[in-house]
C-alpha cells in the first residue's frame, strides 16, 4: 500500500492485517472521545 512516496507494509500475514485494522479502530474512537471532550 503506498501512501504519498512512502510504501506501507502491513505486518507478517493475516496477525498484522488484524493488529493494524485494530489499531485504527481504536484511534478513530479515541479521536472521536478527545473531540467530543474538545467541544464541550
């Protein structure tokens, strides 16, 4: 997958396909909860 000039890999398999569908599930909800905590 290539971003701009820089190529992303995922990691090794189907673990690292996870792990980084994970990680950026956790980050949108954790953007979601300092945003709503923001406009307040």
């Amino acid at each position: 997958m290539r971003i701009g000039d820089v190529e992303v890999r995922p990691l090794g398999g189907g673990v690292g396909c996870l792990l980084m569908i994970l990680c950026s599930v956790l980050a949108s909800v954790v953007a979601t909860v300092v945003l709503n905590l923001l406009l307040r």
